[in-house]
C-alpha cells in the first residue's frame, strides 16, 4: 500500500497498470472493506486502486492500513471537498490505461473489469466508454435488476423519454479510456448532484458507449447526497442552464 497526503505526494509507480479504479470515499469505514476487497479480489489483477479519503473523521484510515495489497494507493485530503473533488484528485493520480470507478458501499462481481477490458480491446478507439448493468439493493436487502439506458447518439438529449440519455447511467459501472478525460475534463464540482450525469454527457458528445446487458456490480442503497432533495433541485436547474442548448434542439449547436 502507497500513501500519500494529497494526489502529488503520493508514490510514483515504476510501471503503468493496465486499468486504474478511482474510489472516493468519506466516513464509510463500515462498507469501506467489502467495497476494496471487490475491486482487488477481481479476476483480472493489473490494476492500482486510488482511494481518496475525503477527509474522513471515522477510522477509514485503519481500514485502509489493514489491507495488505501493494496496489492500494491511500491518498487523504486534510479537509471534506466533495465526491466530484475527491474523484478528480483520482484522475490526475491514475496512470492506467482505462479509468473506471467504484464507490465505498458498493461492490463488483469478480468478473467486472476483465469482461469490460475485454470488451474496450475489441472496439475501435472512438469507442470511448464500456458500461454495465447493476444489481440494486435496497435497505430491507431486496436486490432487483436495475436496466442501464442505450446511450446512442452524441445529442444527449433522448428525444422519447423527454430525458438525458445517460440519465440512470451510474459511473461506477463505467470504464474509460483515460485520455478521454483529457477531452472532455473531469467532474463539475460545482454540482451539488449529477456529477455522473454531467461528466457522461459531455463524453457522449465526443465518444462512442458499448453497452453490456449483464448486471457485474451491486450498488447498495444509503443515506447521503442521493436522497438530498434540495440538492436534486438546484442540480437539475443548474444543468438545464448548462446544457439549454441541447433541451432546445439547436441544431447548431447540436452539429
């Protein structure tokens, strides 16, 4: 395990894993095992996971120093900036080929991220994301299907639904190609909610998505900043303002 204080202090890698997993997490100690040992216990192995401690004031960090794996890399903020902050101190740390996302109360099926490399390795290079299924648990434990939208065209806009196209769309079933963050920059921390929205709306304007209909992760339902209603509100005003254009069907705009 690698720790660093913030995302430049953190240990230089001397080789580039194929695929770097970025993992949030603040105050989650309970869930936090279960979470890393589903991303390390993956069938496929090269990888380095980046866990960005948000500033977490519950013994995260003794979670952490008990999971022996050198391709843990531990880096603490000195103070809570938010997921969209925290994932973006990921981003610049990853130094893998893909990019692809877990959160700390939820967990992959062993499979997830060889079934996806293999899946980007055999598509053409505009083909930017490959995303998932997921399986969702509720609190009383009922566990259901949860279908994934068909991300088709660059107008984020699905015309039918009268919604985002990505809308329903959990970046913790996605792997990316890094480079593609370069493109289109990282996640809006400006957004109080639909960070994940957001930041797969613009990659759908410049990347081609694969959908594959199989559920490979379990998203465990939590308290936190999904039910924060206000936070809905002031996040779907602010990226209609953003994205208007699009709503309006311009098509210049749209190209």
């Amino acid at each position: 395990m690698k720790v660093g204080n913030t995302a430049g202090e953190a240990a230089c890698r001397a080789t580039h894993p194929t695929a770097s997993v970025v993992f949030p997490t603040y105050n989650r100690a309970a869930t936090l095992g279960r979470a890393v040992r589903s991303v390390l216990g993956q069938t496929f192995a090269d990888l380095e996971l980046i866990v960005i401690d948000d500033g977490s004031s519950d013994n995260t960090s003794e979670v952490i120093a008990d999971i022996g794996d050198a391709r843990l890399i531990y880096i603490r903020l000195p103070e809570n900036k938010g997921v969209a902050y925290a994932r973006n101190v990921g981003l610049e740390e990853a130094s893998g080929e893909y990019v692809a996302f877990q959160d700390s109360d939820d967990e992959w099926l062993a499979d997830k991220l060889r079934r996806q490399v293999q899946a980007m390795e055999s598509e053409p290079a505009e083909t930017g994301i490959i995303y998932t299924v997921m399986i969702w648990v509720d609190k009383d434990g009922f566990a259901k299907y949860r279908r994934a939208p068909d991300v088709t065209s660059a107008d984020p806009i699905d015309r039918r639904r009268h919604e985002y196209q990505v809308f329903g769309l959990g970046i913790v079933t996605v792997l990316a190609r890094r480079p593609c963050f370069e493109q289109v920059g990282g996640f809006d921390a400006s957004l109080p909610k639909f960070i994940d929205q957001d930041l797969l709306t613009r990659l759908a304007r410049e990347y081609r998505f694969r959908h594959i209909r199989e559920a490979l992760i379990r998203c465990y339902s939590s308290e936190g900043i999904s039910s924060n209603h206000y936070n809905e509100f002031t996040a779907r005003r602010l990226l209609l303002e953003k994205y208007a254009a699009y709503v309006r069907g311009d098509k210049a705009f749209l190209g």
